[in-house]
C-alpha cells in the first residue's frame, strides 16, 4: 500500500521520494506519454527563436494539449486563444512570449501574471507552463496540489489552503502554492546531499495524491484501434518512450533552390520498435522542434535500413522538405539523431554530429 502524503512529506528515505515521484507515471494517459516526455525537455531556449505563428502553433499543438487532457478543456481553452489568430492579434502573443522567457524566476507573482495574459490560462494553466520553462522555480498548481497539501499535517500555509477554492485559484493562491513546493525541493536536496529536487517534481508528487481515481488504464477496444494503427509499436503500453538512433542523410540529389534532398536512416537492426512491415511504406506523424509533419516511413528487403522519406507535409497539407524542417531546427546532414517512438509520433531530437 502506498503511503500517505503526510508521511511521504516527513519522510527522509530517498528511495521513498523517488518511488513517489515515479508513480506519475501511472496517471499519465499512454496517448500522452510522448507529448509529457517532450513538455519535460522544454526550456525558454527552445522558444526564442519561435515567430509569432510558431508560438501560437506550440500553445496551441503542445502546451494546452498537455495541460488540458480533456478534450472539452482543451477546446474552450483554445477557443479562447484562437482569438489571437481570429482578431489578427498574434503580435500581442508573441510579446508575452518575449517577456516570459526573459523574466527573473524567482518572482513568483510576476511570473503568474504575464503568464495569466495569454488567453485560455488562469493561475493553474499559467504555473503549468512556467514550472515546464523553470522547473526549478516553479511548480504546477492546481485542485490536485491543494487537496494533496491539505493531508499535510503542521503546514504553516494551513488555514490558506482550507479557504482556497482549488476549482478556481488566485494569483495569491499559487505564489502560496509554489513557496510551499520551493521550500520542500531545498529540504530535500540538503537532506539528500542533491540537486535534483524542484518545484516541478513536488507538484508532480502532489498531482498523484491529489487524485481520487486509480491510474488510467487501456481497455481492449482503444487497445485494438492503437495497435492496428500507423502508430509505433509502444503506443499502447503506457511506458516511456523507446528511444532510437537514426541519421540524417544527403542524397546526392538537389532541389531548384540548391537544397539537397535529405533523408532520416534507421538501421534495420535498430527499427524493431517502430511497428513497420519490411518491404512498405508506412505514414508516421513527425515532431521536430515545435512543429508537427507527415511523411512515410519506408523500407525494401535489401536495405539494411529503414528511411523517413524527403517529402513532408505539415499540419495544413502544405508540401515542405525534410531537409527544411531539419534545418530550421539546426540539424545538419550525417547529424545523429534520437527517435522518440511513443503514442503518434516520432519525436526527431538532435545528437552530436
């Protein structure tokens, strides 16, 4: 039986914490896996050099579609922020892009607010995004949070968090929230002699306990739809991602603009997990950088390798080039790159040259 939150928190066992930690996993949805394993690598670098449009697309595509797993949330918080693109306003976004990924993390209630300006976040979709940007200044509040620290017996926070209405919270609600979460990951990394404890890993410790339903789990109907879909093997197990090495190729051959045709190789002996049938072509959905292409995964009997075709498409059906969408991610030809196979995509995540 898992302890209770009041004895994880007054527990000095690291093995106990880590186990806690790793029970996230549990409750993540496995559509969701691969989104939550590319949300966790996201840093204010990755979003400088967005355009408005970009920025747009990455709330849109990725940041709400991690927050809002429901997908009643997930399309009232994005009508909301369609408005931008309906009212010809995605400047206005890309300004409060600007300034978040140039703040001091450390103001909290600053941090709060500028992110609370985007359309379709309130305090806990504001802290979401902040705590996958600073993961060591911030943490995600939420209902979870506040009913999960409500069992914590002796918070000096208590009467705050009994008058917090969770459905609803208050910019001063969350700085209340993240203090409690900052003050928790310094305790842990010095009783732990660590570096890896913050605010982010104790609100994903919280949203477990905060819970009332048991993990999610795959029923046969939506198991049979994943498995017989053009979806990589492992979408159905709930587990991490597989992770497979691959490399970007020139072919020799050239586009009218001088660009060279570029494919991604995958060695035969490295492929098992990517659910393809030697000697076809199968459709895979690709993420690289922030953005989301479709293309074809292919093979012959006599390669030695797997290839993602050259010719892609992005998400309105506009032909593009691989070597484009590589390119603009700064990854260059005979480059390493890493697979993430999980639920729908395959996330191409740059190595060394």
């Amino acid at each position: 039986m898992m302890i209770t939150i009041d004895e994880l928190w007054n527990s000095e066992n690291p093995m106990v914490w880590e186990k806690a930690l790793q029970r996230y996993w549990e409750f993540v949805k496995s559509s969701n896996i691969t989104l939550e394993h590319s949300m966790e690598k996201l840093s204010p670098d990755q979003l400088i050099n967005l355009d408005a449009h970009g920025w747009y697309e990455f709330l849109r595509d990725q940041y709400f579609r991690w927050k809002y797993t429901a997908n009643n949330r997930y399309a009232t918080t994005t009508r909301s922020l369609r408005r931008y693109l309906d009212e010809n306003a995605l400047e206005e976004l890309h300004n409060i892009k600007r300034r978040l990924i140039s703040l001091n993390p450390s103001d909290i209630a600053y941090g709060l607010k500028t992110a609370q300006e985007i359309r379709g976040l309130g305090c806990a979709g504001a802290s979401g995004l902040l705590s996958l940007l600073y993961p060591r200044s911030f943490g995600t509040v939420d209902q979870f949070a506040v009913k999960a620290l409500r069992e914590v017996r002796g918070l000096p926070e208590a009467t705050d968090l009994q008058r917090m209405n969770e459905i609803s919270l208050s910019t001063h609600d969350g700085v209340i929230l993240i203090q409690i979460m900052r003050r928790k990951a310094i305790q842990l990394n010095q009783l732990f002699n660590s570096t890896e404890w913050t605010p982010r890993k104790i609100d994903m410790i919280l949203w477990t306990y905060g819970r009332q339903s048991d993990p999610p789990k795959v029923d046969a109907q939506v198991s049979q739809k994943i498995t017989t879909s053009h979806t990589p093997a492992r979408a159905a197990t709930g587990e991490a991602p597989v992770l497979v090495e691959a490399k970007v190729r020139g072919l020799g051959q050239y586009y009218p603009n001088g660009k060279e045709r570029f494919e991604i190789h995958i060695a035969k002996t490295k492929a098992i997990h990517l659910g393809h049938k030697i000697g076809s072509q199968m459709p895979v959905q690709l993420q690289i950088g922030c953005k989301f292409y479709n293309g074809e995964l292919r093979s012959t009997v006599n390669n030695k390798y797997l290839w993602i075709s050259a010719k892609v498409y992005d998400q309105e059906g506009n032909r593009m080039t691989l070597v484009d969408a590589l390119s603009n991610n700064g990854i260059v030809k005979n480059q390493s790159v890493e697979l993430s196979v999980g639920s729908g995509n395959l996330i191409v995540m740059p190595l060394g040259n």
